[in-house]
C-alpha cells in the first residue's frame, strides 16, 4: 500500500517551521494540572533568543518586548508541545519575530505571538546595529566569540 502524505500543517504552517519540540513534564504543570504558561513562555523566550543569536550574529540579543499573548488551548502531563519562530523584521539594532506553539496530540494550537523584539547589543549593553536585513538558512553568521572563553577555535575544514 502506498505510503500517505502526511498534513501539511504537520510541518509548516505560514512560513513557519517547527523545529522545537517539548515534553510536557510534571515539572512544567500549574495546580489545575494542566500546562503552567510561564514553562512555554520560557520554552518560546529561549528559542527566540537562540533564534536571535543565529539570525544576527551576536550572542548578545535581549528580549526587548513581547506583545500580547492569548491562550487558546492547553496541555496535560505527557503531552508533546512543537514551536515555530519566523523572523518577520529586520530593524537597525532589533530583530522581530512572530511564534506558534502547538500541541502534537490534540493538534490544537495553544498560542501566537505576533511580535517578539529582540534587540542587539554591544559589550556596553547598548543597543547595536546588526547589519542584517533577511533571514539566514546557513549558519554562517554564527558568533565565533563567546563571554565565557573568549575566542571559539573552530575545528579546521
Ligand atoms: C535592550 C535595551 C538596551 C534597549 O534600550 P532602548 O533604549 O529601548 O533602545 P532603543 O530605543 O535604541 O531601541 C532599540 C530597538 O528596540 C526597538 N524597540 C524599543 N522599544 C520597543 C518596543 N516597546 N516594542 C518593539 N520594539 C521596541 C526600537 O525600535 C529599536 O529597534 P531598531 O534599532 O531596529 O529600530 C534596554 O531596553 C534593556 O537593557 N532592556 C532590558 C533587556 C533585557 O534584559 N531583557 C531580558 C529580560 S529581563
């Protein structure tokens, strides 16, 4: 029998790929015993801030504002939670971003951000221009310095 397509929606839905997936553990569960929002909305802040990191080159990217959230479905203990992010601006130092997290099992979306801004800074703490007016697929602007250890020492080619 010949293998089914799978949705598409399974995948991509307006440009957005999800690429993050959470499981939902004991952990991450309000008193109702459903999906504590502060877990995904720290789940959706950090891959907002990775994506930031990838699309600007600098790991010094902030959360700057995020607009207003809705949400719209849940999730109970053992659920499967995809998120998708899609860069939607590029500003001078700000990167804006719009986000969607799904349940995997009922299907049902739980939440959108239209905009979340994450700004750019330099070793001051101010505000940077990043240089960049669209989204990469490569990873060629990876930052090749870190806080840390200073200087990364990429394995040669
Ligand atoms: C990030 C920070 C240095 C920016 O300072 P600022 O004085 O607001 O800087 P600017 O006014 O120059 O704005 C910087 C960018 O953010 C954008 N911005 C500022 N306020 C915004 C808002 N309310 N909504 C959307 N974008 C906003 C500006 O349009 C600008 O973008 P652009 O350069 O692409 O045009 C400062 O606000 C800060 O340190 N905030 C705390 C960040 C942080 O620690 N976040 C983690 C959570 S605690």
């Amino acid at each position: 029998m010949a293998k089914q397509k799978a949705p598409a929606w399974q995948w991509s839905e307006d440009g957005l790929n999800f690429r993050t997936r959470k499981w939902v553990r004991p952990e991450d569960l309000n008193a109702n015993g459903s999906l504590f929002g502060g877990s995904l909305l720290k789940w959706i802040d950090e891959e907002a801030a990775i994506y930031a990191i990838v699309q600007l080159g600098n790991y010094r990217a902030v959360t700057k504002h995020i607009s207003e959230i809705t949400f719209e479905a849940s999730a109970v203990q053992g659920d499967l939670i995809e998120i998708g992010l899609q860069a939607t601006r590029f500003g001078i130092t700000s990167l804006t971003m719009r986000a969607v997290a799904r349940n995997m099992i009922t299907r049902k979306r739980i939440l959108t951000i239209e905009k979340i801004v994450f700004v750019s800074l330099d070793e001051h703490g101010m505000p940077t221009p990043h240089g960049y007016d669209e989204i990469t697929y490569e990873r060629d602007r990876m930052p090749t310095e870190r806080i840390a250890t200073g200087t990364i020492r990429l394995p040669s080619a």
